[in-house]
C-alpha cells in the first residue's frame, strides 16, 4: 500500500503497523447475516474495489510521514489493500449492533457511537443522492493500555499507544488516509495517504 525510499521510514511505519494489526483480532465478528442495522461500509468498499480494479485509473498518490512527502502516479495493484481502513471500518458487528445513533439529515447519514471511548469507530458519515455515494467520512480512535481494557477506567499515563484515523472517500474523485499514531516509548507518528483519481 506504501512506497518508501527511506529505510528509517520504512522501520518506521512497519512498526507502527505491527501493534495496529493486533487490534483487528480483538473486535467482534461481523454481522453475516443479510439484515443489516447500517450502512454496509465493508460490502461498499469491495464492490469499489471490484469496479476500480477493472477500470485501473490512473492515481496521483501522496505520502507524507511527519513532514516528508513524496508523491507518484501510480496504478493501484491491490484496492482492497488500498481501502483496507476504510472496510475495517465496518460498524455491523453483532456486539456493537446497539451501540450507533443513526442521524439523518436530507441526504446525510450519519453513525454516531454512542460511548465517546469506544474502542472503534467513532462516526460515519455518508452523502448519497438517488442512491448513489457522494462521499463517505470516517473517524476511528483506538487505545491500548497496559492496566486495564476498560476504557472508562483508563489513565492516559498507562496508555501503550493511542490511534486516531480520519478516512475520506470521494467516489472517483479522492480518498483521503489521516493517521496520528503514538507508540509509547516511540513518540507520536503523522501519516497521510492521498489519492487523487487522474482526470486526464
């Protein structure tokens, strides 16, 4: 999904990478069944990575690690790797299926935890027009403690690291990856990934 010069950044991002991929193993199942409580974030994003897949647009890419950018035109070998964020995102988990709000506002939904310290996704908001996706915003935060899993019992001393995400996905257009991570003992790391679709 990345691309590096840099060994320091490389280092760098698989470390961070590394206690991010254990936090998957501990969300709840998802939803299998064909009754929904929300929006299918996860089902969405497979069928654009299908469709962008046999349309191979062409993509101008940035990558920036704490104050380093480089950007490339580039053609995605692998969207579901590229929109793996935005999938993981996915709200329709039996255990989790009592804790959104759902707001609507015309043609705005939005997904709201209800618990401001859940450990996941925190909101989803989504446009769409006569059915179709404008756009879809997603803010996750997760935290890792070494005393305790209960985050409302949580000290911010015992913090092993905190990640925050801010995802954004304009259909054919742009999709947007900020990640503030901090890693105790390893500082704060500032990452984006921006794509935009070559129009050309």
């Amino acid at each position: 999904m990345y691309w590096c010069n840099s060994k320091k950044l490389l280092t760098a991002i698989v470390c961070g990478l590394y206690f991010i991929a254990i936090l998957p193993a501990c969300k709840p199942a998802i939803q299998q069944n064909a009754s929904l409580k929300y929006f299918d974030v996860k089902g969405f994003f497979e069928k654009e990575s299908a469709r962008l897949t046999k349309l191979n647009p062409l993509i101008v890419k940035s990558v920036y690690h704490n104050g380093v950018t480089e950007t490339k035109k580039v053609y995605i070998d692998n969207w579901d790797n590229e929109f793996s964020l935005f999938s993981e995102s996915d709200i329709n988990r039996p255990a989790w299926r009592d804790n959104y709000t759902t707001i609507s506002e015309g043609n705005i939904t939005i997904y709201r935890a209800k618990d401001p310290e859940l450990n996941n996704t925190q909101q989803i908001l989504i446009k769409r027009v006569n059915g179709k996706v404008e756009y879809i915003l997603i803010y996750n935060s997760n935290h890792a403690s070494k005393n305790t899993t209960n985050s409302k019992t949580r000290s911010l001393k015992n913090l092993l690291f905190t990640n925050e995400e801010e995802l954004s996905y304009f259909p054919d257009s742009l999709y947007q990856i900020n990640k503030i991570q901090s890693i105790r003992l390893l500082g704060t790391n500032k990452y984006q990934i921006k794509g935009f679709f070559d129009q050309r």
